[in-house]
C-alpha cells in the first residue's frame, strides 16, 4: 500500500544524466500495489512512470495526478496530512533545519 503522499517540484541539476524524474517510479513486474489518496505534480518528467509493468496491475483510488492548483484544491486533506507526524513534526520545522 502506498498512501497519503505528497510528492511535488521533483526536479534535478541540468548536469544531472540517467532516467528522468518523475513523482512516483513503479519498477519491474511490480503488481497488485494499492495506490490511495496521493497526490502528485511539477515532475521534470512523467507524474508516475511504470517500468516492465503497468497501471491496470494495481489499485488507484482518490489519488490526484496533474496540474498543481486542480490537485491541491482537491487532494487538500492529503497535502495538510503529508509529512511527519506529531510530535515528529516539530522537529523538521525548527529554524536549524
């Protein structure tokens, strides 16, 4: 299961080589994976990419693929929800960081 992720602006350096970037990357022969409530955009290249395996494998429920303002307006409780939970929280938000 892969759920409640908020993944965005996934970009790399222009001297970067290799595969390109992308949101979510689901490699070889991966099958039956649940997708639910992720959201997605602003990848250098495709939002989710399949590699030697392919979409109608797995489960995709209410997750939300595209452009930025139509996903977080409608993934909002994803996007709020994302990221450590408290107490964790507070200690990646501290000003050393």
């Amino acid at each position: 299961m892969i759920r409640g992720n908020y993944l965005h602006d996934v970009h790399r350096s222009q001297f970067a080589q290799g595969a390109p970037n992308n949101g979510m990357f689901i490699d070889q022969g991966s099958k039956g994976y649940l997708f639910e409530k992720n959201v997605i955009h602003d990848t250098s290249a495709e939002l989710v990419r399949f590699n030697d395996c392919q979409r109608d494998w797995h489960t995709w429920r209410d997750n939300h693929f595209g452009a930025r303002e139509e996903v977080l307006a409608a993934g909002k409780q994803t996007v709020d929800n994302a990221g450590p939970q408290p107490p964790y929280r507070e200690r990646f938000t501290r000003q050393e960081f």
